[in-house]
C-alpha cells in the first residue's frame, strides 16, 4: 500500500492558492492537505470545484495549529519573504529529517531558510509565475545539499502539477530565473500593449486591436509549447520578401532585439539582488 503523502502550504494568496488548486487537479488522490491562512475567504477561493474524492484538505489559521499527528512530507511556503523564518521556526513540532520545506519567497536564500530551523536540512528555493494561475507557471528550484532524491522529486512534481520546471544548478541563477520567467510575464504584456496601440494607429478599433493582439500571443505560446524553439517558429512564419519578413525589419536586427532584452533582464536581476 503506498503512504500518503501529507503537504503544509503556508499561505494560500495569489500564488498559494494557484498551487494548492494546480494539486487537487493535477495529483490526485494519495496525497493531504493543511493550508495555513488566515483569511477563510482566500482557502475557499483556492479550492476548485472539481477535486479528486479520496483527499483530506483542513485549515488550520497559524502555524503552530498545524497538527503533529501525521508525518509531514513537504512544507510549501508561500509567504512574504520577511515570514519565512518565523513560519519555519513555528512549524519545528511537525518537521523531521524527511519534510522537505520548499520556499517560494524572492530574496530569501537558503542559508537564511537553514537558520531558522534545526528539524530539517532538506531546502529547496522555487521560482513559479503568475502562469500558475492557470496551470501554465513557469518555474526553477534549486536545491540544498541537503535534499534527498525522493525530496526532490516531490518538489519537482509540487511545481509541473502547475506548468514547467526546471532546475538550476546555482542558488544565484534564480536572479536570472527571476528576471526571466518571473518578470517575463509583464514583457509580453507590455509588447502586446505595445501590439495594439500601433494597430488603433493603422486604424482598427480598440476591441479588435485588442482582441487579437491578445490572441496573437496566446496563439504563438500555444505553438511554443509544441516546439519550444522559437528560432524554429520564426522561420517557419517568415516568407522570404513577405509582410512577416518587412515587419521584423523593422524591429531591427536579432543583436537589437537581443540587446534590449539583455537590458531588461539585467536591470530586473540586478534588482533581484538587491532585495537579497
């Protein structure tokens, strides 16, 4: 008979409540829930209608609530970087060796995370997106010495019930991790906006600029997810003297479009090590 697997999620906002829906959708049965939060209206709202029936989902409203009677498998904390000591050392009564505890709070390193408590050496560090929301996150971990193969495997499954995952071999690579996939939301958002407002200019209305700037996108992610080269993808697109071909002229040449993206990564992991 295989064990069930029993997670804590401190915080169920935003971000820990797209997590905790990814799992009842994405694991299934076989694996517990305790979600530590406050409010009962943000629990309600993370718990989606169509769950698996052979669960156990309880709510407790601070860490020291959480109950002592099961052993604790991963811990998920989806805090404000300024909590994460304080919840790690409020959960000591049901950590052991074997809890992996999983930290998504920017800033925070692991060191900082391996202070707080003695009950586990077992860290990992995650970086999910607002993606999430939907089951489309793109995220990285790393982790600690200390996190055994299985530890990691239940991470990494925590993170794809949810979208992409990958890890990194560096703790400081989750600066770039940060400014790409983090921030790298708001770019494409901020050129759709872009997209639309020159297409009002060439005379279309603002809820047909909108509408398919917005569909373009999602069209274009939907393609990358099938090959996730977009090199691939651009050629496959641009006719040679076609409208395609014109347009990305004028954009200017692949070392432009490259230097402004290196631009706004640097500028967001810069920013990124400085809330360390």
């Amino acid at each position: 008979m295989i064990r069930r697997r029993n997670i804590v999620l401190v915080g169920a906002g935003r971000m820990g409540g797209a997590l905790l829906t990814g799992w009842l959708r994405a694991l299934g049965p076989g694996h517990d829930y305790v979600v530590v939060d406050r409010s009962s209206r943000e629990f309600r709202g993370a718990v989606p209608s169509a769950i698996p029936d052979n669960y156990r989902l309880d709510r407790v409203s601070s860490v020291e609530a959480v109950p002592n009677d099961r052993r604790v498998d991963a811990v998920v904390l989806a805090t404000k970087p300024h909590q994460v000591a304080e919840a790690l050392a409020g959960l000591e009564h049901c950590i052991e060796p074997e809890t992996v505890a999983i930290s998504i709070a920017a800033g925070i390193g692991i060191d900082r995370m391996l202070s707080a408590t003695d009950a586990t050496r077992a860290m990992v560090r995650a970086m999910p997106n607002i993606g999430a929301m939907l089951g489309h996150s793109a995220s990285a971990g790393f982790a600690a010495e200390g996190v055994s193969p299985s530890q990691k495997a239940l991470a990494e499954a925590l993170f794809k019930a949810v979208g992409t995952f990958v890890w990194v071999s560096r703790e400081d690579d989750l600066h770039a991790v940060t400014a790409l996939s983090g921030s790298g939301p708001a770019y494409y958002f901020a050129f759709c906006e872009a997209m639309a407002e020159a297409a009002v200019a060439e005379g279309l209305s603002r809820d047909v600029a909108n509408a398919l700037a917005a569909g373009t996108v999602v069209s274009a992610g939907r393609l990358l997810e099938e090959n996730p080269d977009p090199a691939v993808l651009r050629e496959t697109v641009t006719s040679p003297n076609g409208t395609t071909a014109a347009g990305l002229a004028a954009l200017g040449d692949s070392d432009q479009l490259v230097r402004m993206a290196g631009k706004a990564l640097a500028a967001a992991r810069k920013r990124s090590m400085a809330m360390s």
